[in-house]
C-alpha cells in the first residue's frame, strides 16, 4: 500500500452467498482500490436472519481461509453487512428554541453545539424496546417555519427544527450476527446495513439530489433505500427475492434448484425478442434429458418478478415515495441480473430504471457484478465512517475473538499435521 492507504475487509452474509472483500483507500476520497475477494454459498441463513449459527461460522472460516491463501493477508477485523425482515425503519422530529422574545432575543445565531443540543434531543426520543440503533440519518433543518437548509449554522433563528431518520435491528439478533463471526476469530469492527451498503456502491450524487429509489434484490430479501437531497428517506424490505423465481423453475421443470438457477440466468430475459426461440437442455428428477424453449421459461419466469414487482410498487406508494423520484430507480442485488428488468421496473412504477453498477472502483472491482453491490458498498463507507452513527461493538468482543482465534488456529493445524 502507497502512503496514507488504508486497508479494510468486509463480510457480506447472505442467504445466497458469504462474500469477503479486501481493499485499500483514503479516508475522505471516494476512490477504493479492491485488492480481492472470494465467495461461498450461503449456508444457516434465512430472510429472517441466522437460524443455524455453525453453518455460517463455517462458511466465515472458509473465506477467510480463501482469502488469506489467496491473497497473503491476515484478517483481524471486518465490518459485517446485516439484512432481514426485522429492519426497522423510523422518523423522529423536534423543535429546538435558541431565541427568546421574552428577553429581547427575538433572534439569534444558530451555532453547531444548536445542533447537538437538536440531535440529542432527538435521539434521546429514539427509545425502540429490544431494539438497537444500526444507523442515525441526517435530514433538512427548517427555521422559524421556514424554508428547509442544509447546514443552518451561521443563520439567524427563533427555532431550529429538524429530524433524523433511524434504523433499527433487534438487539438480541445483532449481538448473534456479532457473535457468530467473532467466534471465527474476527473482530466485528462496524455493522452496516446491506441497502445502505450497496447505495453506496452504485448511486451518483446527482442521483441522490434529485431523489431516486434503490432496489437490492437478493436471495431471499429485497431491500429498499429511497434518498432525496442527498438524505435517506425511507429504508425498508420486502421477503420476496430472485429465489422465488428459481423454485418456480424447480417446480415447473422438476430439477433441482442448481439447475433451475443456470436455466434462470441461461433463458435470455424478460423481454420478448423477434429471434430464434433458443432451446435449454436439462436433466430432471428422473435422470431424463430434456429441452425447453426460452419462450417457455418467460412464461415460467415473468408471471413472478410481476408480482413480486407489484408488491414492491405497493410499499413504495404506501410510503409516498414515488413524486421525489427524479433520478429514478436503480436496480441491483444477485436478483437483478435479470435482463429486461429495468424496461419491466420502468413501465410498472412510470419512472426510468437502470441496473447499478459499481462506481469509483479501480483494481479487481471489473469483475464484480450486481451481485457484489453491498461488500463493495461497504469499501466505500469506510472512505467516511463518521456519516452514519453505527452499532457500537461490546465490551466482551475481545474475549469471544480470542476464543474464536484459538479456534481457527487449530482448525489450520490439523489441516498442515493431517
């Protein structure tokens, strides 16, 4: 690494795959070198969160091993993506007198200690039982029943009002998240959640002023990320992702679901075509060779991502997200690979739609896809890890991270001595 680079390692559990990346950067500079990175399948992972915890120790291990062989490096700390259906999303306002009339002090100069004393306040109010603060989200200020601005200080007031966006994840699932991978021998260095993540990655600024929604399409979760002036609006998700659509395959064709997956990503996507209906070869349950037409699978294929796209389309208008939209609506997850989806995405919500690819990325990042949004994300939230408040790691990490340590060690012994 070049002066004044710095290192980090990320861990993206899903419920398809457990991915690893490592990379360097400059704190402050949005650029982010990937030196490299591996993946497993998924293993104990559900949409609701972890249900068997040796199942995704393991598939840990076994990427810090691939990426220590591969790559000469040794992992210590990671900062760890979460997801699932127990994402909380909430808003909380308050107003703020720094002026009073009574005294002469009709108005005076909102100061920054004006803000702490708001943000405090505010956050003081966030009180979620069972539940942790993954993240704060900075919004607009307004004075005096004023106008919205960004940053009021400087400016003359009676009453500073603002409000912060929260997300929340129930305390007890994130310290197993934690625990789980510091049972491998990592210590758990920040915790960010997967939408925030893959915004990261794939969204422009003028995106983000403007308003747009991202879609992260995964396995079994799609995440929903929605910002306008360049703040978070709304976070949520929805329990339906791209493994609806393998297991229909599954079940249509009888195969199993590897199979399925090659015909999902093989059939040519969403769009009819005037060309040659292409014919997929395949053996079924019965060791029987057949074929299908990719005219077929559309049939098997589109009547789903339709209807998991109708229950997207619903959330985001019960959550009146649709008129801030001018930058439109950005696709990406495994789940979005899809081709033909954004035209699908663009006719059903009435807004342009695009797939997003990763931004600002030198070194190994070509190779990554949609898939890859959220570890790649989380590289870019190091550049400025002061922007989000996050989950605040324990007093027994260190403890749990000597025991998993101890562990791995032994693990990599008997696999030199036998």
């Amino acid at each position: 690494m070049s002066n004044g680079q710095e290192l980090a390692v990320v861990l993206d559990i899903g419920s398809a795959r457990v991915r690893m990346l490592i990379g360097t950067f400059n704190e402050g500079e949005p650029q982010v070198e990937v030196i490299g990175g591996h993946s497993v399948p998924s293993s104990g992972i559900r949409a609701a969160g972890i249900y068997n915890h040796e199942d995704v120790q393991r598939c840990v291990m076994e990427c810090v091993t691939l990426l220590e062989e591969g790559y000469g490096a040794s992992v210590h700390e990671v900062i760890v993506s979460i997801s699932g259906e127990r994402l909380r999303f909430r808003r909380q306002a308050y107003r703020l007198k720094v002026g009073d009339p009574a005294q002469g002090k009709k108005e005076i100069t909102v100061r920054q200690d004006h803000i702490q004393r708001l943000y405090q306040r505010i956050q003081d109010q966030f009180i979620e039982p069972d539940y942790d603060v993954l993240h704060y989200h900075e919004q607009l200020f307004s004075l005096d029943e004023g106008g919205q601005v960004k940053n009021p200080v400087g400016l003359s007031s009676i009453v500073l009002a603002g409000n912060l966006v929260g997300q929340f994840y129930p305390a007890t699932a994130l310290a197993n998240v934690r625990r789980v991978v510091e049972r491998s021998g990592l210590i758990v260095r920040a915790v960010v959640s997967a939408g925030l993540a893959s915004a990261l990655a794939v969204l422009n600024e003028d995106e983000l002023d403007l308003g747009v929604l991202l879609l992260d399409i995964g396995a079994e979760m799609t995440d929903i990320i929605a910002f306008q002036h360049g703040q978070v609006q709304y976070a949520g998700n929805l329990a339906q992702g791209a493994h609806r659509i393998t297991r229909d395959i599954a079940a249509a064709l009888r195969v199993d679901m590897t199979t399925a997956e090659q015909i999902k990503l093989s059939f040519g996507g969403l769009q009819t075509t005037t060309g040659e209906d292409k014919r997929i070869e395949y053996t079924d349950f019965r060791n029987t060779v057949s074929t299908i037409g990719t005219s077929e699978v559309r049939q098997i294929v589109q009547p789903r991502v339709e209807e998991i796209l109708q229950q997207l389309h619903q959330l985001v208008e019960e959550n009146l997200l649709i008129g801030g939209l001018g930058g439109g609506i950005v696709l990406t997850g495994g789940g979005s690979c899809l081709e033909g989806l954004p035209e699908l995405v663009s006719q059903l919500f009435g807004k342009p739609a695009r797939h997003g690819r990763p931004l600002n990325y030198s070194g190994g990042s070509d190779k990554y896809s949609c898939a890859d949004a959220t570890a790649l994300g989380m590289l870019r939230w190091q550049t400025d890890p002061g922007r989000y408040q996050l989950y605040q790691r324990d007093p027994h990490r260190l403890a749990r991270w000597v025991r998993g340590l101890q562990k791995r060690t032994i693990k990599k012994m008997d696999r030199i001595f036998n």
